[in-house]
C-alpha cells in the first residue's frame, strides 16, 4: 500500500484535535497529516506513539496559525503526498480573548483572534487547494463554533464572546465561499458542541454552567459521522449543529 493509494487527511491542531487524529488512523489505509505549533515540543512524542491500523501513519508539520506562511510552507515539504481528500480546519480558540466584553475590547484584541481562527484557515486553503483538487472527492470541512452564527447570535448570547464570534463569523465566510467557488468540492462548517476542553469549559463557565457538557468522544464520532455522510447536495455550503444534528443558520 502505497501512500498514493491512501485516503489523505490533513488536520490542523493536532493537540487539541489529537482524538480526531487518533480516531483517523486507527482507519485502514489513512495518511494523517496533522500540524502542531513546535515540532519539538513534549507532546509530539504522544502524538506520534498513537496506534495505527494496518497501512495507516501519522506526518505532523510545523504550522503556527497566526503566521501565514506556515501552511504553504508545510505543504512544499509535503514530497510524497500526491492528493488530499479531507481537509479538517481545526487549529483556532482565543481562551480569554475571545471573552473580553464588547464595551471593551480592543481592535488589537479583535485582530489577534481572527488572524488564528479567519486568516488561518484561509492560508491553509489556499495552501492545500492544488492537493484537494486532486482528490476523488475533495471535502473541507472548518471546525467553527455558533458563536459565528449571526442569524442565531441573540439566541445563542453570543454577545459575551464578540472577539471570538467576530473570527468565526469570519470562518464561516469563508467556509461559504470555498463551497461557492468549487462545484466539485464539499465544504461545509461544524458546532463541536461546547467541549469539555480548558477552552471549552472557560467558554461554559463565562454562560453560568459548570462545565462543557459534551465529551471530545461525543463530538468527534458527530464530526467524522458526518465527514463520512455528506455530499455535496445535502452537506456542502451548510453549517451543523453536529451533536443535535441540526443546521444552524449563518
């Protein structure tokens, strides 16, 4: 088995996306490449310990998302891969940024997260394009947050996370126009779900909650569930709710 004859992912953010990964190579024949922000830091050894199912391996790559140079850089280095068939954008958070009240928080501020989370995935796209245009069935997917959704943001009290909200609204955008501008891709955006991560039980406690009520298990079988699934007809240009399998509107 060649790596050719391989199914392609690459997922931005392997550490706070490492069940993701974990999940995707315990798949047959799967390359995962993955990037991670220091290709010398601690965790990389876990990384590249997890187990794997037959002909499938791991390839990290060192992307920061708020360099924008990083995808492109990642992607020359990227030899012996000739096609990518999923694309995960999930690098991204803002941790007490993202929070900062909207009577005070600073353009600064505002420009910091949306360079990670917008800005980051845009120069991954148009990094990875020339691969996932080589694919069968090219699918993007952007791992964005309904604190992004305009249409629900009164509903959602996205109001207390304007910095964050701004940058996914801004991904999301994003997400829209790459399904728009390639008929022969499938792209579309995911809600996680409020994850039980350090980010994501900042984000429950500052809504009156304890903490996150969903698992990274629970989300991440909704997020390949629906990678598997979709089609260009009933998933691309849309954005789910992946644990309560709704669409939320933009």
């Amino acid at each position: 088995m060649t790596i050719s004859e391989n199914t392609v992912v690459f997922i931005t953010g392997a550490r706070i996306g490492r069940t993701l990964v974990e999940t995707f190579l315990l798949r047959p024949k799967h390359t995962v490449i993955s990037s991670v922000r220091n290709t010398a830091a601690d965790y990389v050894k876990e990384l590249e310990a997890l187990p794997k199912a037959d002909g499938s391996h791991l390839q990290l790559v060192k992307i920061e998302s708020s360099n924008s140079g990083d995808p492109a850089a990642a992607v020359k280095d990227l030899t012996d891969i000739d096609h990518i068939d999923i694309v995960v954008a999930n690098a991204g958070g803002a941790g007490e940024k993202g929070i900062i009240p909207l009577d005070v928080v600073s353009p600064e501020i505002v420009t910091d997260v949306f360079t990670v989370n917008a800005l980051g995935p845009l120069a991954l796209y148009q990094a990875v394009k020339p691969l996932l245009e080589k694919s069968q069935a090219p699918k993007w997917v952007s791992i964005t947050s309904a604190a992004g959704s305009i249409g629900r943001l009164e509903i959602y009290r996205a109001h207390i996370a304007p910095a964050y909200g701004i940058a996914k609204a801004g991904l999301n955008w994003i997400t829209t126009a790459i399904h728009s501008a390639n008929k022969d891709f499938i792209a579309f955006a995911v809600h996680p779900g409020l994850v039980q991560t350090e980010s994501g039980n900042k984000s429950a406690r500052a809504m009156g909650l304890a903490h996150a009520p969903n698992s990274q298990r629970q989300s991440v079988d909704a997020i390949l569930g629906l990678i598997d699934t979709a089609t260009r007809e009933t998933t691309s240009g849309k954005f789910f709710n992946v644990i309560d399998g709704t669409e939320i509107p933009w």
